[in-house]
C-alpha cells in the first residue's frame, strides 16, 4: 500500500519512472534490514550463550588462565596467558564452530587474530596490532612473503606470538 501511494505522488510530479526506482531500492533495504535484524538477534543469543558456557563452564573446568573480556559486533575479544594460547586458541574455535542446535544446517566458521592491542596490524602504523590467524597479514616480519595471506600453522603462531612480545 505504502508502494502505491507514493507512486502516485511521483507520478503527480510527473517523474513515475524515477518513483519506481526509488521506491525498489527502498523496499529492497527494507528487506535486507529485515533480514539482517533476524540474523543479528539470533547471533546474539548464540554469542551470549556461548560466552557464558566459556566464562563459567569451560574456562574454569580447563584451568585455562584466560577470561573473555567482550563482544564487540561480530567479535568476541578475550585476554588470554601467553602459555595458555595454543590450548585456548583451540577450545575457543570450537566452541564457536559448534551449532549447539541452533544452526543445525548451516555450516558455521570462525576466524582468530593475535595483538596487543584491538587495531588490525600495519607493519607501520600498528606493528603489534590484530594479525589474523587465519589469513595472515602481508608485511608481517617474522613470517615468509610466501605464506603471507594463508592459514597460519601452530609454528606459524608461535612465532607471531614471540613477535608480538619482543
């Protein structure tokens, strides 16, 4: 209904062709909001569960000398003991991969990053920023041109990890 009448309106002032493409575009980002405010509700219940289960189950049953400090958008920030990471890196990933029923047809993934401090890296900007784990960064020093943007190994960890500390 809200369609048509303002059709009629653009069409009044004699521009009933551009009426039509305003009008798509606008019904379009509705229905993307529409979508969107589902999908960002439902992954809101799924962070805040899990991040309950690692705050007040798994943390402390593991004996994991880290705590998981916030989530922020789409990312869930935690402080984690340097002699703690490889054990935590590795529970945390797949707490967050699992479905826990909520998405029992959907594949969901995950990505890590490493800094000390929340800006992504820049070799001269922000040398001890967010590496992603996943994709690592180009420039980054301690780590060969060639596996710049690939997966990183658990040796390929570690050395960010000395890296970050130096």
């Amino acid at each position: 209904m809200w369609a048509q009448l303002m059709q009629q309106k653009f069409d009044k002032l004699g521009v009933g062709e551009f009426g039509k493409q305003c009008i798509r575009r606008i019904q379009n980002r509705a229905g993307n909001k529409v979508v969107n405010s589902r999908v960002q509700g439902l992954c809101a219940t799924y962070v805040k569960r899990k991040l309950y289960r690692a705050m007040f189950k798994d943390i402390p049953r593991l004996g994991l000398n880290a705590r998981v400090m916030f989530p922020c958008h789409d990312e869930v920030v935690c402080s984690v003991h340097r002699d703690d990471l490889f054990k935590f890196k590795e529970y945390i990933y797949n707490l967050m991969i699992e479905s826990e029923d909520i998405f029992s047809n959907v594949m969901i993934d995950s990505s890590m990053a490493l800094g000390r401090n929340y800006l992504a890296f820049n070799a001269e900007k922000n040398p001890k920023g967010l590496v992603e784990l996943m994709e690592m960064d180009k420039l980054l020093p301690c780590i060969p041109e060639n596996r710049w943007g690939q997966r990183a190994t658990d040796d390929e960890t570690g050395l960010i990890l000395d890296y970050m500390f130096a």
